[in-house]
C-alpha cells in the first residue's frame, strides 16, 4: 500500500529554516502530483505547495511564496519542502499528499481521497 512519512519538523526561531522531506513507498512516485499541506492547533488543514508529477509546474500558498520551496527527487521517491525565514504563524503539522492517480494535475485542495503522511510537527518561537 502507499506509505508517506514525514520527517524533519522540530522547533526554530522565527527567522531561521528547516527542510521537510516525506519518503514515497507503495507508487510510482515519479508519476503522481504531490503536495504539502499543514493543519494550526484550531484551524482547517490548508494548502502550502504543490508540485506537479514531472516537476515543472508549482503552486505556493500566498502566505508561503518567497519563503518556502517544493522539490521532488524521483530517483529517491522523495519530496522535500524547504522553509525560509519562518515565522510564528507557520507553526502547525505539516503534512505529505499524494495525488490518488497518476499523472493528475496539482493538488489544491485536502482531498481526503489523497494519500496522506502522518505529518510532522513545526514550532517556530518568536
């Protein structure tokens, strides 16, 4: 079965970086729009970035661009989130998605039909 997991969350000052990878078993990873997505203690999940299965298309959250960058490694089934001059409003869990079919368009929306990671906490302290 597809298995996502996350990894690289943890606690940083506001200023600082981290980078987010999700580790991609169970598909074809190459083929599938992936996406990452991230939830506030209180709040709705909401879209971050995603990036489309052959890597030449993006889509950032207003809140993100300029800050954080999507990437992929198919030779390594995995997906990276870079994380840029973070700020107290971006702590939340994190969270990996992958289209539920190949060859899809980006992914906006967390659509419960995605396969999902367990997610990754990020704390940034003022």
């Amino acid at each position: 079965q597809v298995q996502l997991v996350e990894s690289g969350g943890g606690l940083v000052q506001a200023g600082g970086s981290l980078r987010l990878s999700c580790a991609a078993s169970g598909l074809t990873f190459s083929r599938y729009a992936m996406g990452w997505f991230r939830q506030a203690p209180g709040k709705d999940r909401e879209f971050v970035a995603s990036l489309s299965w052959n890597g030449y298309t993006t889509s950032y959250a207003d809140s993100v661009k300029g800050r954080f960058t999507i990437s992929r490694d198919n030779a390594k089934n995995t997906l990276f989130l870079q994380m840029n001059n973070l700020n107290p409003e971006d702590t939340a869990v994190y969270y990996c998605a992958a289209d539920n079919s190949p060859l899809g368009g980006l992914l906006r929306r967390p659509d419960n039909n995605n396969y999902w990671g367990q997610g990754t906490q990020v704390t940034v302290s003022s």
